[in-house]
C-alpha cells in the first residue's frame, strides 16, 4: 500500500517539538546527552557499520587466509576449505570468520587463525571469544598483538578465569611482573583449583627471592595436579634456597619419573579444540572428553581416529588406557597387545599389559610383561614393583626382595614397595629396618589403615607399645580394625590401657 506524505501547511513550522513561548527557550532547552550506555552502544553500532563496510558482501576464495591446498591428510583439508568458502560466501560475518580462527587453530595453524580472528573482532566487537582466542594465537607468532587481545579480552569478559590467566602469562612474557600477579590472583579468586595460575604465581614470587610464597604456591599445583611435572621443576629451586637439601632431593626425583602437563577446564579452548580433526586433534578432543567425565563420547572418538589412522600405536594406546579404567580389561589387553606390534618398543603399554595379567592372575604372563618393559625401563619403579609383587605371590621372596629395594631407591616415595618391604622384612625378623619403611609409605600415603596397624604391629614387636598404642588408634579410625589376639597383647603390656582397649572387642 502507497502512503501519502502529508502536506505541510504554508508558514507552518517543520516537523519537530513545538516552538517554545518566547523568553523561555535559553532557560528551558537544555543541551542533548547521551547517558553512558548509550553513548557506549553508539559507538558500538558506529564500529559495527564501519566493518560492515569495509568488508565487500562476498570474497574471491584466494583471498581468504589459511589455504590447505599443501595439506596431506584430507580429512583436515576437507575441514579447513569448508571454513574458508563460508567466510568467501559471507565475509561480514563475525561468526564465520571466528569458526575459520577456531578451525586453523585446531590444527596449528597460529598465524592464519590470528588473521581469521582479527576480522572477527572487527566485525563482531562485543564477542568475547574472539579476542581471547586472537590472544592464544597470536601468543607465540605475535606477543604484541596477543598482549593487545587479552586486553580486550578481560574487560569484556572479566569474570573468565582462563581469559585472566592468559593476560597474566602475557603480561609475565613482556616482563610486567607486578601487573601478571594481580591477573594471575583474580584468576585463582574467580577458579581456586586452577593450577596453572597457582604455578604462574609461585613463578613470580621465585624470581623475585621470595622462597617461602614460591614453595607454597608451587606445593598447591602439586596437590591439585599430581601427575604434573612444572611444580617439581620449579620447587627443587625453592627447596634449595630455603636449604632444605633433602626436598629438593625428592622433587628432582618426581621430575625424572614425571610427565604429565597441567590441566585447565577452558570452555572457549574446548570449542576449538573440538574443531580438530587430525591424528593430534582426535588425540585432544578424546583427552578432553574423558577430563570431563564423557567416557563414551571419548571412546567414541579414538574408535574414529582408528579408523582412519589403524596404525596410531597411541590411538590403540590410550583406548586400551579409558578401556582398563571402564573395567573392560579383555578389550583393554587387546588394545595393548595391537600397540605393541606397532610399537615393540613402548614399555609403558608392557607395563599396562602385565598390570591386566597380574589382575587377572595370569602370574607367568604378567613376569613377561614386566621384564621386557624393565629391559627399556630398567630404573621405572612401578615395573620393579609389580614384578616384585608377581614373585611374592609365588613365594620367589630371595628375588622380590632385591627388586623392592630397587623401587624404593628409584623412587623413594614409593608407598606399596615400601609397604611390601617392610612387611618381608617384619617375618624376617628385621623389626627396625620394618618401622622404617612403614614410616617412608605412611608418609606419603598417611590415609592407609592397613600400614597403620602393620607399623602398630612391628612397633609393639619393638616394646615400643605407646607408639604401637597410636598407630592402633589411627588404623582403627581409618576403618582397619586390629586383631583381637594383637589387642590382648596389648593390653597385656599397657595395663594402663586397659579401658580404653575394651571398645575395640
């Protein structure tokens, strides 16, 4: 329907508010203003059609960032060049050109992912993600511009620890170390578990001579993330300038034995990450599913990668590793099995594989196991243990000793060796050399009631009976309950004891 505009009567004022009676106008009109949020949104809108029009509504595919054409593995060419038409088909869209940076990123490919990131931000400047993203891609090729992002990053997103984290370590790289603390401090009040942060923390306080913070923080990593090998590298530094020689012994031993990264629940990185689709991708994206507890979603995908990839020995490798932790420990046996015939060499399956076998009772196949992965890992403590445990069972004890021995000297704060030994060495007659192998497993794992009353035991072998008296409380607590002929013997030499023994009848 046409509409007519309306005809404006001869001497009538234009369009707009109704002139004001005279005198009045300089005391009533008041200057225009816009309130901050408007004026913020103004300036939004303003960046926005300042994008929009710098950007044509279509692209020659040539002149988009991050050809695959050298690409080998079609799977990853195939994903990328999917990317890239849909930014050449519609190159105003933020969002297009922000899954082409995720894509590229998943597959390592920093500098053409920060390019793809950088329209994004452009495009769509309100969106959080992008330069946080631009940031962790820009990180190693362009620290300046990734400086910049995380920047951006936080103030449009100041609640996001791993964006916090990310300024921090930037902020640490350029050398603004006061600055780094106090992102890496509003990341550990917004995540307390993050490791990472804790780690970048006892940094810090160790360049700048403070030992005592740095060993604290540095010992929290260590108890979020066990398996982590940065806290030890970083504490024997600590340890020895407090000068306890003794702990900085112990953590150059856990960094010789240790070898896992530390770990950081990242929505934004998990989204790219879910983007790979190469050997390395799959590995990322199964190792992230399972760290968030969807084991069948990670199944899943290393069965996917083995499809594509059948020779991947760390494919068949870490499936056999979710199978055996499922309880699926046939399956998990032929997985390690396929990995060593790809990868003979690969003790650490050996030493999976005779774990399922010792399990299973299978004694002879277990020993195998062991002493051919000892021939790669003569000095792993793990393997020595359980070798020893193969030969304890069989009552070969004149071998399982010497082995024991060895476990504990590769690592001695192994707390099943030390168990074990101490237990030998208690029927030996070996009291004291007992005791102390009790007190270096109860060390490490004081929560054992079972070693608990195995160190009761050996102290009152020892007439040590108030200390045995302790350790009978502590395993009894821990829900290990002492024999009763054990209980009678005490209260047999600790008269004083006596009332306090009866409620453990």
């Amino acid at each position: 329907m046409s509409k007519t505009r309306k005809r404006r009567r001869p001497g009538a004022p234009a369009s707009g508010p109704a002139p004001l009676p005279a005198g009045q106008g300089e005391k009533t009109r008041r200057p225009l203003r816009l309130r901050p949020w408007a004026a913020a949104a103004a300036a939004l809108l303003g960046g926005l059609l300042l994008a929009r029009l710098a950007f044509p509504p279509s692209l020659d595919l040539a002149e988009v960032p991050g050809s695959s054409a050298s690409e080998r593995d079609e799977r990853v060419r195939a994903k990328v060049e999917e990317a890239r038409q849909a930014v050449a088909a519609d190159p105003r869209s933020g969002a297009a050109w922000g899954r082409l940076g995720s894509v590229l990123l998943a597959h390592e490919r920093e500098a053409a992912a920060a390019a793809a990131y950088q329209r994004a931000v452009e495009l769509d400047p309100g969106e959080p993600r992008w330069p946080y993203l631009l940031a962790r891609a820009a990180k190693t090729p362009d620290p300046a511009t990734a400086l910049d992002a995380s920047e951006r990053a936080v103030a449009l997103l100041p609640g996001y620890a791993p964006g916090q984290l990310l300024r921090a370590e930037l902020l640490e790289q350029a050398g603004e170390a006061v600055t780094a603390r106090e992102h890496y401090r509003k990341a550990v009040r917004l995540d307390p578990r993050c490791a990472p942060c804790e780690l970048g923390l006892g940094r810090l306080a160790l360049a700048a001579g403070d030992l005592e913070a740095s060993r604290r923080h540095l010992e929290r990593v260590a108890a979020l993330q066990p398996r982590a090998r940065a806290p030890h590298v970083l504490l024997v530094q600590a340890y020895r300038g407090l000068g306890d020689m003794d702990a900085a012994g112990s953590a150059a031993q856990r960094v010789g034995r240790l070898d896992g990264e530390l770990l950081h629940h990242d929505p934004f990185m998990n989204e790219v990450v879910e983007e790979g689709v190469s050997v390395i991708g799959y590995h990322r994206r199964a190792s992230v599913a399972d760290s968030l507890g969807n084991q069948t979603k990670a199944e899943s995908l290393y069965r996917t990668l083995l499809e594509a990839h059948p020779e991947d020995a760390n494919g068949h490798f870490n499936l056999g590793n979710l199978l055996a932790r499922l309880g699926r420990t046939d399956e998990a046996i032929r997985r390690y099995r396929r990995t060593l015939e790809i990868a003979p060499e690969k003790a650490e399956a050996r030493f999976n594989l005779g774990n399922m076998f010792l399990n299973q009772g299978r004694l002879d196949e277990a020993e195998a196991e062991y002493r051919t992965a000892l021939e790669t890992w003569p000095d792993h403590s793990g393997t020595l243990t359980n070798l020893a445990n193969v030969l304890a069972r069989q009552d070969r004890i004149a071998e399982a000793v010497p082995l024991y021995r060895r476990a504990v000297e590769a690592d001695p704060e192994n707390p099943i060796a030390h168990h074990q030994l101490g237990q030998i060495l208690a029927r030996q007659g070996s009291a004291a050399d007992a005791i102390g192998h009790y007190r270096a497993s109860l060390a490490v794992r004081p929560e054992s009631g079972p070693v608990q009353l195995d160190l009761a035991m050996a102290l009152a072998g020892a007439n040590d009976y108030e200390a045995a008296w302790q350790h009978v409380v502590a395993a009894r607590e821990l829900g290990t309950q002492p024999p009763a002929d054990f209980m009678e013997f005490l209260r047999t030499h600790m008269p004083s004891a006596a009332p306090t023994t009866e409620g453990f009848r």
